[in-house]
C-alpha cells in the first residue's frame, strides 16, 4: 500500500507576525517555518496505518523557503519512507490552489492508496488543500478525521461531531483524507536519529514554475486587527474581585 | 522489591558436607545453601551498567549513604541505593517511570564511597529510552519546543531579545553591536522569555550598566544551552545546541564569557569542550564578586529583611562555588542572611534539573510534595522572609510553591534583583 501524505511548511505562530512595507501580506523575512501541527497530525496517522497494516509512507511539501528539509528528515525519523520535495523560484505566500495543483501534479507520479493531509493549516485557515487534492485526483475526500484503519483495500474513518457524536465510514481505496488529529499523538524523534538520517537521505526534487496565483483570489490589504474593545482588570483580593463582578453583573442585569 | 536479604530464614548446617569429594563440614558449609540470591536479576544491572557512563551503577554495594541525602527520597521512595534494589530484583529501569524522577542533583555521588554517579548513568540511561520512543509526555514537549524554537518555553527565536526593549539602559547585541566586548553576557533562555526570568536579566543590565561593564549579549542568534535537554536524555538535540552556540560565540571577539544560570555554566564549562569550545565561563555572581569593591558603595538603599540563600546544586556541587552568592547578599546594608539546615554541599534541589523542570505533573505521580515546595517550607522555618537565588530555573519554581503551600509572604528573588533594589531604592 502506498500512503502518501502531503504537508505544508508554514509561518511560525511563536513569532510575532508583522505585515510586509507594502500592507499586502506577511514580512516573510521576519518569520520562521514550521511544519502545520496538522500535518504532523497527518504524519503519524500515516505511519500508524503503516504499523497495523503494511506498506510504504511518502512525505511530499512545496519548499517555500528551502528549508523544507529538517521537516522531511524529521518525518524519515519518526518512520516515513520516503520523501520528496517540490522545489522552483518560489516566494512565499503561495495560495493553496496552487499548492493543490503542485502537490497533486507530484502525488500522480506515485501510485498512491491513501492521501492524508492536515484538515487545514494555521496560515490561511481555508482547509482547501484536501478537498482540491481529492478533485484533481478523482478520488472521494472525507475530512477532519479522527482515526484511521486500512484492512483490505477499505479505509475505516472515524470522525468526530459535535455534542459527543462519533461517526464511522467505510471507503474503499483510492482516497483522500483530512486528519484533524492522529489516533496517537505524534511519537517524539530523537534529535540524534534525525541528524543521522539528514546525512544519508536522499530526497527526491520535483521543479516546478511558480506562474502566479492559482485562484481568482487574491490577497490585497493586511493589517493587524484593530482592538475594538479592552478588558477590565479588577483589582484588589479574591473577595473584593467576586463582589465587583457580581455588582457587575447584576448592574448589567446578567441575572 | 520485597525479595530481601532478610528472606534467609534458618541457617542450615549439615553435619558433615561433602562437595565433590571434599569435606567441607563445619560451620560455614552453610554457605552452600541455596539463597534467594539466586532469584536476583543482575543481568537488569548490567543492561545499566553496559551503557557508556553508566558503568559505575553496579559497584553500588548497598550501603545506603545515598539516601537520607537524596532530595527526591525525603518527599518519596528513591536514591540510588534502591534503583540498584529495584533493578537487581526485576526492574527494568529503561522502563520504570523512576528513570525520570532523578535531578541529577549529585547529592548522592557527594556520600557515595563507590562513587556511583547518577550524574553519568541517568542521561545514559535516558538516552536509550528516548530512543525507544519512551519519553514522558511534557518532557517530549519541551524537547520539541527547543528543537523548533531554540529554548524549552516555546517562543519564538527572533523573540529571544525582546526584552531588551524593556530595558532602561542600553543591553548591544553583538550583531548590530559590530565590535568587540569585554563581556559577552550569555543570557539564557529562562531571562529572555520568562517574565519572571526578564526582571533577573533587565537588573542584571542596570548593574552591568551602572559597573561600566563593556558588555554585548547575542540575542537572537543565541540558543538554549541544552545541557538540561542532555540530562533528561537528548544527546542529540545537546550537541545540534552546543554546534550552533559554540560557533556563534567564535563569531565574536570577547574575553569573558558570563552567563545568568548555573546550568548554562555546566554546559559551557564541562560538556561544550568536549565538542571543541575551549574557553571558560563564569556565573554571574563570580563575575560580579570580582567587582564587589567598585559594587559596595553603589549598595546605597538597605533592604531590611530575613534571607535565605538556596545554593544551586549546578552552581555549589557541580561547580564547587558556595561563596560568590553570599558575599554578594553579605554586602547588601540592612539585610540578614541566616543559613537553612540544608545548605552549601548539602544544599537541597529545586527539583529542576535533569529535566526535573519539565517533568512537573509526571513527578507529582510519584512524590508527596514537590521538591520546591519541601525548600520553601525549610525557607519559611527558618524564619526567611526573602529566598533569594540564582539560578533562572528556580524563581517561578519557588514562588509557586510558596502560592501552593501557603506562604505567599516569602518573596522569592534572584540576587540580581536584590542587588538592583539596592543600588535604585
Ligand atoms: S552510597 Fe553508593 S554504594 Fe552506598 S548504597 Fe548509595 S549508591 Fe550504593
Ligand atoms: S542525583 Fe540527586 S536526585 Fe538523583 S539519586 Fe542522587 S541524590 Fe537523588
């Protein structure tokens, strides 16, 4: 069985995110990379239906800013197989139409069973990828997946609903699926395997043209959010604040 | 572990023994009863004793010197001494949830006449468990946090100067600097992100200000020393670190490397050589003792209080240095320093070595208090109204611990702080 998981480098939550001089998107420059926590989600999904069941993981990522590799290597470690990269003159910010059709173009090339790929991604919040992968490809999506299990060329998804509901699907290979969260959380890969694998790895480069922006979309203006409100500090000790926020609430008739 | 020594009920003596045609009769034929030795699993001591560092683990001969000492058996069941128990009696220590209780803290090491060093075994062994994918939970994640981020509290390493924008007075980095210094200032990353960690090292500015000290600090391109990373287990991300600091601090020209944490000192005194760093480091109250003569005067504003000094153990039995930290309290008009019982070579841990500071959930599995909260009950017994420290890990342990057990009328301060209210009033 080949599963191939697709991944998403993006910016760093960690640092404080500043608009570029122009006000048209992040100051990529003043960011660091990392993997999207859904595709390290996606990751240890793939290696777990690897485990239970057999057969080979492909990692494959567009790399935005050439740092892609340490994310690679580290998915080598934690039991990836294989791993490839999509290089080009890329500028970050690519839209994920775009990253769809690059990623797609690629998992064509590798006689894929299974696809997982974060439900979405911290950067854009569109969750489109998997959707768009599934449509390039021709194959059914079912996203923000819980749980996966591959017995007998069928996938069994477990997906998750509100008010405690938990639902269960049966699909048959070829498909694509959004992994909200992995049945495990992801295993830990010991720096000292990571930098052994980044001596001997090889990975496979993809080129492609970046002829701008995929979707109709396009990103004009960003600002930072403008603070419309404030909070309220009360001071004083334990009993003090609990009678200011019942005056409060009463004064408001909250009750 | 109830397999003991004590479970030889009788001695048995025949009354005449012959073993292959000797006759070994007499009182000590009884040597050649089966004993429950035989049930013992001395190869668990060797799969500790096999790894490299962790050899010394089998000469322990029970004794138990180690463990009245031990700061993690005085609020639970440990020391090694029953490690070695454990493991001679079936316990798979590269499995046992014990691998992570120990600080390193090397209180034991300091009674034990067999010199079995938990300092060498435990990384060892935790090494191997890492390897096997068996690491505690928030352990994992300070790991992973580092990895990424460059420092254990998971912010971002552009952020790694920001406080310096708090700063009244200027703190150069070396980037922009673009010249040499006397001092390169090592901050660490507790003082550059931990709000508690910021008021040490925004004092430490001022006094180095105030001192006319020509220092720079590398901000940004500065990483966590990773020495506590190693102890917990992560050799790797140890040396990924050390690589990296070690080229930045050949980057720049400077003549004395000073860092704000005891354990920074450990990595760049003691490991960061064997990687090829081959200049020394001082902690910051030995750096700032050897300016007490020009400090004194500036010592102006007294602070009247009861203090108490918790020697680090990475700082007083690591590094054999007990005296800096008090003459720098001594010199403070108006404050009295009185001594807890456990002090000096016999200091308590925090509970924050070893990678103790991530494990703080996990441990509380397996102790009746946290170690924090044991020191400051000694604190408060001794009638201290101030615990002063100086090590980055220990201020937000400490004053947690006086929140939880009551006594939040212990103020717990670096004495980098009590120095700066000193000199500012
Ligand atoms: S002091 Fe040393 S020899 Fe004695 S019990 Fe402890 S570890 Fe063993
Ligand atoms: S190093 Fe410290 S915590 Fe570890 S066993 Fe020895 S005394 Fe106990």
């Amino acid at each position: 069985m080949n599963i191939v998981v697709a991944i998403k480098h993006i910016p760093s939550l960690a640092d404080e995110l500043e608009v570029n001089d122009e006000g048209t998107n992040l100051d990529y420059d003043m960011v660091d990379f990392v993997l999207n926590e859904f595709d390290e989600q996606a990751i240890e999904q793939a290696v777990l239906v690897k485990e239970a069941s057999g057969g080979a993981v492909t990692v494959v990522g567009v790399d935005v800013i050439e740092e892609l590799d340490g994310v690679l290597h580290t998915a080598l470690a934690k039991g990836a197989d294989k791993a490839v990269k999509i290089v080009g003159d890329l500028e970050p910010g690519i839209d994920s139409h775009t990253h769809a059709r690059w990623l797609a173009d690629a998992i064509k090339e590798m006689d894929a069973d299974i696809i997982l790929t974060g439900v979405q991604a911290a950067d854009d919040l569109d969750g489109q990828i998997g959707p768009m992968l599934a449509a390039h490809l021709d194959m059914p999506y079912l996203g923000v997946v819980t749980g996966v299990e591959v017995a007998h060329r069928v996938a069994t998804l477990y997906k998750e609903y509100a008010g405690g509901m938990m639902g269960k699907y049966a699909v048959s290979l070829p498909l694509v699926v959004g992994v909200q969260a992995a049945t495990k959380p992801p295993r830990y890969a010991p720096i000292s395997k990571i930098r052994q694998i980044a001596k001997t790895a090889v990975i496979e480069e993809i080129e492609v043209d970046d002829d701008g922006p995929g979707a109709a979309v396009m990103l004009r203006k960003m600002s930072p959010p403008v603070s419309t409100g404030h909070a309220n500090m009360l001071p004083g000790d334990a009993e003090a604040v609990a009678e200011k926020i019942i005056a409060i609430i009463k004064e408001r008739g909250l009750l | 572990m109830d397999a003991g020594l004590d479970k030889v009920d009788a001695i048995f003596e025949k009354e005449t023994a012959i073993i292959d045609g000797v006759d070994i009769s007499g009182p000590w034929n009884r040597m050649f009863k089966e004993r429950v030795i035989w049930e013992y699993t001395p190869e668990l001591i060797d799969k500790v004793a096999d790894l490299p560092g962790g050899e010394s683990f089998a000469w322990c001969y029970q004794c138990a010197k180690c463990i009245p000492v031990c700061p993690v058996d005085m609020v639970g069941n440990y020391g090694p001494r029953k490690l070695y128990r454990m493991a001679q009696t079936g316990t798979d220590l590269h499995k046992s949830e014990e691998l992570w209780l120990c600080t390193t803290c090397a209180n034991c090491l300091r009674v034990c006449k067999k010199v079995v060093d938990m300092v060498q075994i435990m990384p060892a062994v935790r090494e191997q468990a890492v390897l096997d994918g068996n690491v505690p939970e928030e352990l994992q994640k300070a790991f992973e946090d580092t990895a990424k981020f460059g420092n254990p509290l998971g912010q971002g390493q552009r952020k790694r100067a920001a406080w310096t924008k708090k700063s009244d007075v200027p703190v150069p980095i070396m980037k922009k600097h673009g010249q040499p210094v006397d001092v390169l200032w090592y901050v660490g990353s507790y003082p550059s992100y931990h709000p508690r960690g910021i008021d040490a090292a925004l004092a430490a500015a001022r006094i180095f200000n105030a001192l006319g000290i020509d220092f720079g600090i590398l901000g940004p391109e500065e990483k966590d020393d990773g020495d506590t990373q190693r102890l917990a287990g992560e050799s790797g991300l140890f040396e990924m670190l050390a690589e990296h600091n070690i080229a930045m601090f050949n980057k720049y020209e400077w003549n004395t490397l000073v860092v704000t944490g005891p354990h920074e000192l450990n990595a760049f005194k003691k490991e960061y050589p064997k990687l090829g760093f081959d200049r020394s480091a001082l902690h910051y109250t030995q750096f700032l003792v050897q300016h007490l003569d020009q400090l004194k005067p500036m010592l102006k504003h007294e602070i009247k209080a009861t203090v108490t000094f918790h020697d680090p153990c990475y700082l007083g039995r690591h590094h054999g240095e007990y005296d800096a930290p008090r003459e720098l309290l001594r010199a403070i008009p108006g404050l009295e320093l009185v001594e807890m019982g456990r002090c000096r070579e016999n200091g308590y841990c925090c509970g924050g070595g070893g990678g103790g500071m991530w494990l703080d959930s996990f441990t509380q599995n397996h102790t009746t208090m946290r170690l924090s909260e044991r020191r400051v009950l000694e604190a408060v017994a001794y009638g201290a109204e101030i615990l002063a420290v100086c090590c980055p890990f220990e201020v937000s342990r400490f004053e947690d611990a006086a929140k939880s057990t009551g006594n939040d009328q212990l103020k717990v301060l670096d004495i980098l702080e009590l120095l700066d209210q000193s000199m500012r009033g």
